[in-house]
C-alpha cells in the first residue's frame, strides 16, 4: 500500500489512525495531530528545564504530556482541568491552523518565559523534579510570585512534605501550622490534574513559599537534618519489623 498526498496534515491524521490499536500515551497521539498545538508543545518540551533539569522519564513522551498542560494553563490565563480529553480538545481547537494563532503564540512565550525562571532554580536532573505531576503547579507559584529561592524551598517542603505521618505527628520541634499544610497539601496532590485542586494546591504552596521567604520556618530549616535523621529511623524499623515477621 502507497500513500501520495501533498498535504502534510493528512499524513499526520493517517498516523494516529494506523496506530490506534497500539498502546500510544496521549501525549504521542497529539504529538502527530495536524494543528498550530503540536509544534508549540514540541518547542516547550525542548526547554532546558525538560531536557536538563527534569528527572522523571520522558520515553513515552511524559514531557510534552508536561508542556501540553503548561501551554494550556498559559493560553487560558486561568486554572482549567489538565485531564487528557482537556488537552485533546485543546489540540483540536486549533487543528484548522497551521501556524499559531496570536493568543496560542503569546502563551508559548509566556510559558517559555516563566520555564527560564523555573530552570534556575534547579540542578541537572534535579532528584525534586523525579515526578511530574506537581510540575504545573509549581510553574503557577513562579509565575505569580517570581523564582526567588523557589528551588530551595522545594528541598525544605519536600523534606516535609514526603515523611510518613507517623514521624511528621510525633516530631515536636515542627511548626503545627506546617504540619496542617502539608496534610492539605497531601490529599489535594492525589488529583492534579483537576482545577480546583490545582487551585488549592497553588494557594498553599504561595502561602508556604512566602512564609519561607519571609524566614517564618527558621526553626524548621534548622531542624531540618533532625528530621530526616527519623524520617530514615522509622524506615529501618519499618524494614526491620517486617523481616521479623517474615521469620515469625
């Protein structure tokens, strides 16, 4: 079988047909989708902040899935669901245009703009940048509040943020207001991809980020190696109880 067209749009709409039956991602059906969306999602994706910074897999297209939620966020100047038929009705919106659009451009560069701020504050694959999810929301924060001292904020949220319940209740020397928020913070990040936990998620890290800035944690940046130090205690005993009851 042959295919002779000179229309490169239709090439692209052949693509996703003949690959339907295969285990595509979202993100690489609409990588091949016609339109002015795709190529804007490529020129994010090959932002250093994705090609450098990050460190969660992107063989399956797991970055411009990122960038498609990025450049959607932008476009729509607004928290908006970023599930795949979000993205996939984005896409389409724009499948009649070859070239971007006035809005679409200006988002592309917004967000481009706000990923140079972003990669600044992180190492080459950045061991905070492992998973993708939060991504979004920490592209809002900087956005609105400017990438000062973002990235080390991050390791002391993340210090907190990611300690089993158990070690965060019992460590006394942590701030209880600290405590509350990274419980919220907790539950709301189990679905990131809604609006309105995307909002919520965005005022709680504004409100964190800005007590950080301001040195309302002083106490808890200083006891930040205590912490982890039984962070890493309550794991070995965890380990620990768990081979003695195998043996039991």
């Amino acid at each position: 079988m042959s295919v002779i067209t000179n229309d490169s749009a239709k090439i692209n709409q052949l693509f996703v047909r003949m690959n339907r039956n295969k285990p595509l991602t979202g993100a690489e059906i609409r990588n091949a989708m016609k339109g002015a969306v795709p190529p804007a999602i490529r020129a994010i994706a090959k932002h250093k902040f994705f090609t450098q910074k990050c460190s969660f897999p992107t063989n399956r297209g797991q970055d411009k899935n990122v960038a498609a939620k990025l450049l959607l966020l932008s476009h729509s100047n607004q928290f908006v669901n970023t599930k795949k038929n979000d993205l996939d009705t984005f896409v389409k919106r724009f499948e009649q245009s070859s070239s971007n659009s006035t809005e679409l451009a200006a988002a592309e560069k917004k967000a481009i703009r706000t990923l140079d701020e972003l990669a600044g504050q992180f190492s080459d694959t950045d061991s905070k940048l492992k998973a993708s999810g939060l991504i979004p929301v920490y592209f809002r924060v900087v956005e609105q509040h400017g990438a000062e001292r973002f990235g080390e904020f991050l390791t002391f949220w993340n210090t907190y943020s990611v300690s089993d319940e158990t070690t965060l209740s019992n460590s006394s020397f942590v701030d209880d207001h600290l405590k509350m928020r990274v419980r919220v913070f907790n539950l709301l990040k189990r679905n990131v991809n809604d609006s309105t936990s995307m909002q919520r998620l965005f005022a709680v890290l504004s409100l964190e980020f800005r007590r950080f800035q301001v040195g309302v944690y002083a106490e808890e940046i200083k006891s930040m190696g205590r912490f982890v130090s039984k962070v890493k205690a309550a794991k070995r005993k965890s380990k620990n109880d768990l081979v003695a009851k195998s043996k039991a």
